[in-house]
C-alpha cells in the first residue's frame, strides 16, 4: 500500500478530519468500484474517493462502538416490541377462553348445571 500526505484540502473536514490528510491507494472489483460510484452519487458526494473517505471513518466508528441508531429503526423495532406484547396479551386471553369453554363442556356432559341451585340435593 502506497501513502503519501495531501495537504490543505478542504474535504478533509468532510470526512471528519481537519486539515491535513492522507493519500491512501485501495483496489476494488469493478462490481464493488460500480457500487461505490452509485452510492457516491445518490449521497451526492464529489467523488468516489470522498464518499470512501467517509465510509472507512463511519466503518471504524462503528469498529469502536461509537455509532448513533437511526431512528426509523429505533421506531420499528419499538413497534415489533409493542406488538409482541399485544400478541402475548391475546394468546393468554384465548387460553382462558379455552380453559373456561372445555371446563363448562366437561361439567355438561358430567350432568352438571351452572344454571341449577347449588344447594339442591335432588330429592323431590
């Protein structure tokens, strides 16, 4: 890898570095250098170079641990946090549901009457 110091470029602020900066030379497959110009493109970077400037500073960012939670992500996964709980909510109520229905079918077919006095001996 060949390095050599590029000073007093203004995008070095861009990429998160002030002042002076380093040439550094990478090699890419032609699939991952086309993805990179789309990419570069669609954030409306200058240049593929810049727009890889950033990335290796966001890669080591996230490397550290030092990196934010977008929060569209944040919101979904809240969402799916919340839903599950409804489902849990609903799955313990259909179990009582059930529970209550097979306890009254079992008493039916025992003979037994909710409706009748509980106090009745059956005599006449």
């Amino acid at each position: 890898m060949r390095i050599t110091q590029d000073r007093g470029r203004a995008a070095g602020s861009e990429a998160g570095q002030e002042g002076e900066r380093e040439r550094v030379g990478i090699r890419l497959s032609s699939t991952d250098r086309e993805r990179a110009a789309y990419w570069a493109d669609k954030r409306g970077y200058p240049s593929v170079n810049e727009y890889m400037a950033t990335a290796v500073i966001e890669k080591i960012s996230r490397e550290n641990g030092d990196f934010d939670v977008p929060d569209l992500l944040t919101a979904r996964l809240n969402q799916l946090i919340d839903e599950n709980k409804a489902l849990s909510t609903n799955v313990a109520n259909l179990e009582r549901v059930v529970t209550s229905s097979l306890d009254s079918l079992i008493g039916l077919t025992r003979g037994e009457n909710y409706l009748s006095d509980q106090y009745e001996d059956g005599e006449l």
